[in-house]
C-alpha cells in the first residue's frame, strides 16, 4: 500500500507541480488549498506526511502544525514546511510547533522528494 501525503498549499502551481510528482513517485496524494481544510484532511484522511505550507489562508502553517501535535489521534503525522520565510526566526518558530523538517521556496523537487522518502521510511 502507497503512503499517503497530503499537500497543504494555496498556490496552484506549487500543487499542481508537487501532486504531479508524488503521484509518479507512487504515492496516494490529498491535497488542501488552506490551513484549515489541511486541518481537517489530516484528521479525516490521516496521511502519514503533510508538505505544509507556512503561508495560508484561514490559518497559517504553523498554526496548524500547533493543532496536529496537540491532537493525540493524529500527533504524529509528519510534517515537512514549504516556505518563502528562510529567516532563522523563522526556522526556529517551525521547529518550536513541532515541524519535523523544513525546505524553504524555491525549493529543488528533487531535494524535497529525497527529504519526503527519507521521512517516510
């Protein structure tokens, strides 16, 4: 059985481009287009890694990293951040919400491919 991801991002290109390649790689994916329907995908669809976007709409990333660990049913799902903001503050404000990694934009998709295989193993 594939592992399933869910790619939570409210720009289209990135989505289409990251949806493409995951399905390719073999994986089930699901795809959010703001914090808070990403928040609920992962309650309903429990997939086993989120490519989280810092930057949403309704809620931001990191407050929806906030929620995952707070919830014991889904606490520990994987999460990669996606950002534009590479700053160290805002490194440590991913690490402080619990994010198990994080790629800043413009991202290689092969980096972040290798990085999502080796979070899912």
């Amino acid at each position: 059985m594939s592992a399933k991801i869910l790619i939570a991002d409210d720009e289209p290109n990135i989505v289409v481009s990251l949806e493409y390649m995951m399905k390719r790689e073999g994986y089930e994916v699901i795809v959010a287009r703001d914090g808070r329907s990403a928040l609920e995908a992962i309650r309903r669809e429990r997939p086993r890694l989120v490519l989280l976007d810092a930057m949403m709409p309704g809620m931001s990333g990191f407050e929806v990293c906030e929620a995952v660990r707070a919830d014991a049913e889904v606490r520990d799902t994987r999460i990669l951040m996606l950002t534009a903001k590479g700053r160290d503050t805002d490194i440590a404000r991913g690490v402080g919400v619990g994010v198990d990694a994080y790629i800043t934009k413009p991202f290689s998709t092969r980096d972040l491919l290798q990085k999502a295989r080796e979070m899912l193993s």
